[in-house]
C-alpha cells in the first residue's frame, strides 16, 4: 500500500462544497444535514454501510434526484442540478453503480451517448478513434467497439463506463463502487486511472466498500451512518476506527480481534 | 501489404474478424443463428407468400398487380412509417388508423367541402397529427398514462371526429381528373426516371463505402473489402434494374410509392446517421441509461409520438386519394392492424430498442401481398383477417424467439 502524508493540504480551490443537504423519500429521510467538500486534485472516498446514503447523495450531485433541502456550491457559485444533463453541463460526470449502459447499443454509441459528434451526420470514424483511444487510456482489454454491450462482461461494462465518464473533461468525477465487479488487475487498474485523474486536478468522489482501495487512493475518507455524516477520517486511520465510525459500534468482530491483539501483545509484554 | 503498426480495432488476439468474401459470409450465418435475424424471415416469407399465391392464381405476379400492390403498400406503408418509431421506443401507438382517417376527412371537408387549397388542407391533417401526438406524449410524460391506454382511448375520440367531420353525408368525394386523385391512382415515373433511380443506391453504397473506408484506414481502423462492398451493390443494382424493368412491362413505378420510398430513406438516415436516431435506440433500450447520459427523454418522447401521429395522418391523406374519397369507413377496419402489424413483420421488436425504417417498406409488402392475394382468389375479407391475425401473430413469435436467443447470445 502506498503510504501517503497525513494531513495533506488539497491542492487548489474548492471546487465542490455541499451544505446541509437533505434529501426525504415520503418518510424516510435518505439524508439528513449532509456536508461535503470536494478540491480540486483531491481523491475524496465516502464510506458507509448499506442504507446510509451514500448512493443517493450520489444522486443528488448526478441530478438525478433533487435534495430536499441545502445548498451545492459548484467553483464558487451556488447552483441547482434539475437533470443529469445540468450536472453533466457543470462538469459533474458520474459512473453509477448500476452503470447505466444501453445494452443495445455497441460500445462507441455508449460512450457517446448524448454527446454525439456531428448531430446531423454522425462521425462514426472519429469516434470510434476517440474511442479507443480512451480505452487504451484506461489499459482496457474490450474486444471490439462495435459488438453490443450486452455481449460484454462486468468488468468491460465498467471500464466503458469509466471511459464514458472521462469523454466530456469533467471537473469532478464520481465513482460509486467502481471496482466492485473488478478482478485483480482491472481493479488495480481502475486505482491507477484515479490516480491519473487526481494528477489532472479532478476531483474524484469514489464510493467502496473495499477498505484496501480506500485507503490506497483516498486523500479523505468521509464516513455517512444513517444518512448523517459519521467522521472524516485520514487514510491511516486504523480499520477499528473506520468500522466503528461506519457500524456506529464501537464493540464489533474488528474491535475485538484488535483488542484480543493488544491483549496478547501486553501478555508477551508481561511475560518479558 | 504492409502495416505501420496494428490496427486500434485489431489489438485483441482473442476476437476473430471477418475477412474477405467468405469471412464476410460466415458472419452473416453466425449472425442468423444468434438470432439476429435481420430482415431475413421476411425475405423468406415473401418468397413463400410470393410462390403460394402464384401457384394458385398466376395474374398475382403480373406486372399490373403488382403496381396495384404498390399503390396499396404505399398508404399504410407511411402509416407504418410512424408505427417504426414509438416501437422504437418500446411504446405503442393504436390510434393510427383513426388518425388516418381524420386525415383523409380533413382533406375532404377542407379541400372540397370548403374550397381551401389543397396544401393548405393536407398541412392542416399533420399539423392535428402533430398536436394528437403530443397530447400523446405529454400524457405519457407529466402523467405517466401508458401509451397502450392514451392512444386506445385517441382511437374513440379521433374515429368519433372523423364521423362528426364528415357528418350525415358520411362520404366526400374528390374530384376525379384532380392532380391529387391522379397522384393516388395514375401517375407513374416516366422509364427513363425510375430506371436512374434503380440505379442510385448501388452508387450511394460505392462512393459513401469508399470513402468510410478511406477514412477508417487514414484513422488507423480496419476497412471493409472493397470486394464485398462492390458484390453487394452489383447484386442491389441487379435486383432493383430487374424489378423496375418488370414494373416497366406494366404501368411502370408509381410516384406514390416514390414518395413512400422516399420517406423510407429519410427516416432510415434519421434513425442510423443522426444524433436524435441514436437517442431513439438508447431511449428504447434503457430509457434510465438514456436520461442519465443527458438525453432529454420527455422530448424523444414527443418527438416520436408526433412523428407517428402525423406519418398516420399523411397516410391518411393519401388514402383519400388512392381511394378518390373521404369516408366514414376510411382508416377503419384492418388499417391500424395492418400498420402495427407491418411494422411488426419487417423486424421492428415490441419490445423497444431495435427497429428501421425498411421495416416498414418490407413488413407492408408481406402484408398487402397477402391482402391482394387473397382477393384474387375472390376469398371474403373474413378469411382475410383470419389469415392476417395468424401472420401478425407469427411475426411475434419469431421476434420473441429471436430475442431470447439474442439474450442467451450476449446481443441484446
């Protein structure tokens, strides 16, 4: 793992700042005072167990849900994402866990979608080029661009995801679970391309589960429980302080080997 | 041949290209059996079709009734035109045939009932499609009716206008000798004209196959072969120089059918070339995905159900023309079937996301066939709507079956 400074100042402005955003669902409250900032060439990783929120918030910054209350401030300026095509606009570009491909359509139409080149008379030559030449960007193995995606496996459904988000030169990139429907070398690949996009000075929203990626790419980690933020945590944080952060538990499976550990360290101690 | 360096689309050792003729060949079988059928099931039919009916009454195949079939496969050909595109997106339109008949009435009331010059008149018919079809999509969008609801209940209301239009004369008829009736009935190309057509899309395939070709090798990309791109426009120039030649020993092409074919080839460019086609497949393959990527779905939406509704109305108009009147019985009866169900046969799917504009100009020949060679054979409407509900419901059969296949096959 690539050991990193604590307390590493983010390199330039502010580029996205969140303030007690809300978002309810009829009862429910999905998210409840919310805040978030994002600088620019910063890797900011949001973190938390299932239902707390982190896909919606996700949702909220895409357009594709409205907050129920709050403010977003983008580059200085307060602003209102009423669709995805508003974000996209702003330089919001977002890879959904779900991906959101068109399975009947080949990759460069994916890829392409909504931001055709040459609106009466599709340029299919150059973008099928420009489209290989993200994909080789991003070390992608796809087989050919004119097959549908539905032929196409997850890990090559997410990279033409992650290639399509990368198309438009966003400012801020979101990520919702990019690599969990990786294998070994995609997934370190997929780490490698943040990586990349940090050194660009993007912003980079990456949302895992898998606390090893986390930590090898975050410069912040920001914990949500039940809709509410829970901590903002270093990448050295320990794994204790992170799981009870996320549980809400400060008495779990981690907390207890962590303190079996310790127990037996003092014991050998002792017995020095 | 030499090569700098390989190909951007030829980087994979593990996927296999198809190379020249028989590559290009192989591929296309391998297609057919993943159950991308293409427009292949209606080919067959038709030759079934074709040879049942000339077997039993050899006047089918003359060039006459054939022209006959032309002129037919024109009116609801353009209606189903407009049907090609809310399938597309996996919607439905059945108030086609009504709104043809509107259409048709609109021409006859305006035109002849109260002297308006007849542009201004059929403008009016696809200036009411246009605004029926947006009731459509609005009701879709702000409301989230089914299509299969709204335009079921557009069907009622529009037939009950159409009665109400044409009021308790219950027929109109337009002057025979008219330009319009003409146009409908009479007018053919002249030989030399339809031969030139014949000719230019074997020569579009040419120059525009080159020139992609051209372009992809200056990018880097894999080309066709120039071999396989010129045996295909050889075959398309024969096949179309032999069918004009045998139309020719008749009454010749129709211009309404020109006309058809003519809208064909838009909407087929608008549909493959344009952003907006683009848009249409994407909406109709994941609507979701589609928003997401910043397509404005609601205005795909309209834009389709507007295009249906007036593709509806024109053929309408030209239904009236065809037939010299404008009757209460106009756009009724078999009409919307026939429309949905041409659509349907030429390889639109039902279920949304794939679909071309030469569907509607093949599904509409296997039905019109059917339709003309039945009445050849003097059999009674009844028997007719039988056999054309039993093809209707064999078309979705294939399209069901295909598309598993397609699913097990990873094609979509």
């Amino acid at each position: 793992m690539a050991h990193r400074p604590t307390g590493r100042t983010p390199r330039g402005e502010v580029l996205l700042s969140l303030r007690g955003i809300s978002k309810n669902f009829g009862a429910v409250s999905a998210l409840t005072g919310i805040d978030l900032d994002v600088h620019a060439g910063e890797v900011v990783a949001l973190v938390g167990d299932n239902g707390a929120g982190k896909s919606t918030l996700v949702k909220v910054l895409a357009g594709v849900h409205q907050p129920t209350s709050g403010t977003i401030t983008f580059q200085g300026r307060p602003v209102t994402m009423a669709s995805p095509s508003a974000a996209l606009d702003l330089g919001i570009a977002t890879v959904f866990q779900d991906l959101a491909l068109c399975e009947n359509l080949d990759v460069v139409a994916n890829i392409f979608l909504g931001q055709e080149l040459n609106p009466l008379r599709l340029d299919e030559v150059a973008m099928e080029v420009r489209a290989w030449t993200l994909l080789h960007e991003l070390a992608a193995r796809i087989p050919s661009v004119r097959e549908p995606i539905a032929s196409l496996s997850g890990g090559q459904r997410q990279t033409v995801a992650i290639a399509r988000s990368l198309l438009m030169d966003p400012r801020i990139i979101m990520l919702d679970e990019p690599t969990a429907a990786l294998g070994v070398a995609q997934t370190a690949e997929v780490l490698n391309l943040v990586e990349r996009v940090r050194e660009k000075g993007l912003g980079v929203i990456m949302i895992s589960h898998n606390m090893e990626d986390v930590r090898a790419v975050a410069d912040r980690i920001v914990v949500l429980r039940l809709g509410r933020n829970n901590g903002v945590f270093t990448p050295d944080a320990s794994n204790q302080e992170l799981v009870g952060a996320i549980t809400g538990a400060t008495d779990n499976a981690v907390s207890r080997r962590e303190g079996r550990i310790q127990a037996g360290r003092a014991q050998a101690e002792d017995a020095l | 041949m030499t090569e700098p360096k390989i190909q951007l689309d030829r980087g994979d050792s593990r996927v296999t290209h198809a190379t020249g003729l028989g590559g290009t060949i192989r591929a296309f079988f391998n297609r057919v059996k993943a159950g991308d059928l293409g427009s292949l099931p209606v080919v067959v039919g038709l030759a079934i079709i074709w040879s049942v009916f000339t077997a039993l009454n050899p006047i089918f195949l003359s060039p006459n009734n054939l022209v006959n079939l032309l002129f037919d496969c024109s009116t609801v050909g353009i209606i189903a035109l407009g049907i090609v595109c809310v399938l597309m997106l996996g919607e439905i339109d059945l108030s086609v045939g009504s709104m043809s008949g509107v259409g048709s009435a609109m021409v006859g009331v305006l035109w002849v009932g109260q002297g308006v010059p007849l542009p201004v008149a059929i403008g009016v018919a696809l200036g009411l499609g246009a605004l029926i079809g947006a009731a459509y999509a609005t009701l879709r969008n702000r409301l989230g009716m089914p299509s299969f609801v709204s335009t079921l209940s557009g069907l009622l209301a529009l037939l009950g206008l159409q009665l109400y239009m044409l009021g308790s004369t219950g027929s109109i008829n337009l002057p025979y000798g008219s330009g319009f009736v003409n146009f409908g009935q009479l007018l053919m190309m002249p030989a030399w004209l339809s031969y030139a057509l014949a000719l230019v899309p074997g020569v579009v395939m040419v120059a525009s196959g080159l020139r992609t070709n051209a372009r992809r090798r200056a990018a880097n990309l894999s080309a066709g072969s120039s071999g396989g791109l010129l045996l295909k426009a050889a075959i398309t120039t024969a096949v179309l120089v032999a069918v004009v030649a045998y139309l020719n020993l008749g009454r010749g092409l129709p211009w309404m059918f020109g006309l058809f074919v003519g809208l064909v080839v838009v909407m087929d460019y608008a549909l493959t070339r344009t952003q907006w086609g683009r848009s249409m497949k994407a909406v109709g393959g994941n609507a979701e995905a589609a928003r997401r990527a910043g397509i404005n779905v609601r205005r795909i939406y309209i834009s389709a159900f507007m295009l249906c509704s007036m593709f509806a109305a024109l053929g309408g108009v030209m239904s009236s023309a065809r037939l010299a009147s404008a009757s209460q019985q106009a756009g009724t009866g078999d009409v919307n079937l026939n429309a949905i169900a041409a659509a349907v046969i030429g390889g639109t799917s039902l279920f949304g996301g794939r679909g071309s504009a030469w569907a509607a100009l093949l599904g509409i020949i296997v039905i019109q066939s059917i339709a003309n060679g039945l009445t050849l054979l003097n059999l009674s409407s009844s028997l007719r709507y039988m056999i054309t509900g039993g093809v209707l419901a064999i078309a979705v059969i294939v399209d069901s079956l295909a598309r598993q296949s397609r699913q097990s096959h990873g094609r979509a």
